[in-house]
C-alpha cells in the first residue's frame, strides 16, 4: 500500500502515465498529475482518482523546461510536501529515417526524453532519497533495446534510461531508494496511433503474445515497483513486451 505516500507522474493527462496515475490513486497515495498542454485531460485524471477515493492534483509544467519544473516542486511541496515516487513517463517522438532527420527533431527528441528526466529527477531527488523507501522509475521502452527503422532519437533517449537508471540506483542505495526502469513493448496509446497500421502490423507479427499491450498491463508493472514490495529490486530493467526478445 502506498498510502500517504505522494507520487508525482509525469506526462498523466493520456496513456500511459494516466494509467499510472490511476493505478497508484488506487492504492491511497497522493498523487500528482504532471502534463504540458491538455488542461481538460489532466482535471480528468484527478477527477477520476478522487472518484476512487484517492487525492489528486494537476501540475501542468513542461518537464523539458528546468525553471517550470522547479515552480511545479514549490507546488507539489505546498500540497503534498515531499514526493516519495517519482515516475518519469513524459515522452514524445519525432520519428522519420535518419537521412531525413534534423539536428531539430533530434534535439526535440532529446530535451523531453532525457532532458525531462534529468529535470524533473534533478529538482525531486532529495526527496527521493530522503523518503522511506523511495522510488524513481524511469519509463523506457523495448525501443531502447532493441533499436526500430525511423527512431533513432527516440531509441538513443531510450537507451540512455538504462545508463542513468543504473547510476542513480548506486546513487540512491545507501538510503534504501531504489531506481528501476520499465521497458514496455508497444502500447495501444496515442503515441501508436501515429504509426502507420502496414507498421503496426508488421510490429504485430514480432509480438509472442499476439496483441499490443494495454495500458493496465504496464500501470500494475508500475505499481509493483512502486510498492514495498519491490524493496530489494534496484537497477533494474523490467520489460513489459509481450515476449519480444532483446
Ligand atoms: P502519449 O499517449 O503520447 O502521452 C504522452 C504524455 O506525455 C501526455 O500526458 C503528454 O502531455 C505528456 N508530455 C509530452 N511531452 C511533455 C512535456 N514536455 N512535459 C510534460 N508532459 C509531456 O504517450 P504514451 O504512449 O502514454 O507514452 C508514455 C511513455 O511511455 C513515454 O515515455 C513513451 O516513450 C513510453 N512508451 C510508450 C510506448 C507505446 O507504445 N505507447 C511503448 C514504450 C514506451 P499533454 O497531454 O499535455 O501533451
């Protein structure tokens, strides 16, 4: 149980990181609703965990901007205090072959990905340490394995993750935190709808277990690792994939 305990999520107005923010509500934590752009989706999200008996803020700040996420923590620590759980899940693409890639869809790519995680980890990591038993989970994905035709910026901020990860779980040991990485397959989200459906059913075919995942199949990943049970699990990669080898 994860009660009063706060999480923060990033990117939790859509896919993914809302099924986190929905999943860790459940349990009783606190939790906070980071997001960039989607007001309405955003007071959803927390509308819905409330609905569930949890407590929920929106903290909209672009995790690429190191100022907006330091006024986000002033935030987050008015309401909450401290932060227990970091999930660092905002991520974007900028997909395109790299003959046709810019410097620009390469350094977009780039300040959100891991830019964004070096932000957010940054202004949250004493609490992170500081808190009993407290988590940074990093979402990756098998992209950052495995490499994919047309994402090469996308699959270097991905792999980069693991570099970090691991670092920071040394970083983070002596007090008993813990670091983990959730390396998740391909996930019916908005981000997948931008590919083309001949790809996704070429992408198909590579998946053992015959169906892209669904969003609660990486949120109970999540909250797994969030919880006390998870303790003694550290730089760590879990990949969520279907059975996709790597
Ligand atoms: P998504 O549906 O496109 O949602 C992205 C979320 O990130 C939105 O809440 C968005 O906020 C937020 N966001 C984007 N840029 C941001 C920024 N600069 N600052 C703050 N928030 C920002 O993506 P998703 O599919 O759920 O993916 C979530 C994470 O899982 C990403 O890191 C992605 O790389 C990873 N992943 C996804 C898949 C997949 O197949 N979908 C597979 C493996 C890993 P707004 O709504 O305000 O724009």
């Amino acid at each position: 149980m994860l009660s009063e305990q706060t999480c923060l999520v990033t990117g939790a107005s859509r896919g993914i990181g809302r099924g986190i923010a929905l999943e860790l509500g459940e349990t009783g934590a606190n939790v906070v609703v980071n997001y960039r752009s989607s007001d309405e989706e955003a007071q959803e999200v927390v509308e819905e965990v409330e609905a569930r008996g949890g407590n929920a803020i929106t903290a909209k700040a672009d995790v690429a901007d190191y100022e907006e996420v330091g006024l986000m923590r002033e935030r987050v620590h008015d309401e909450f205090g401290e932060v227990d759980v970091l999930v660092n899940n905002a991520g974007i693409t900028v997909d395109k072959k790299f003959e046709h890639m810019s410097r620009e869809d390469w350094e977009r790519v780039m300040r959100v990905n891991l830019g964004g995680v070096f932000n957010c980890t940054k202004h949250f990591f004493e609490d992170v340490r500081q808190a009993h038993e407290g988590r940074l989970i990093n979402i990756s994905s098998v992209v950052g394995q495995q490499g994919n035709y047309g994402q090469a910026n996308y699959a270097t901020t991905k792999s980069g993750l693991f570099g970090f990860t691991r670092t920071i779980a040394l970083e983070l040991a002596s007090e008993g935190s813990t670091a983990n990485c959730v390396a998740p397959g391909f996930v019916a989200t908005d981000m997948l709808e931008t590919v083309p459906e001949r790809v996704k059913e070429k992408i198909l075919r590579r998946i053992p277990l015959d169906r892209f995942a669904t969003v609660e199949d990486v949120s109970g990943i999540v909250r797994f690792v969030a919880s006390e049970e998870s303790s003694y699990m550290t730089g760590q990669i879990l990949a969520v994939n279907g059975g996709m080898e790597w």
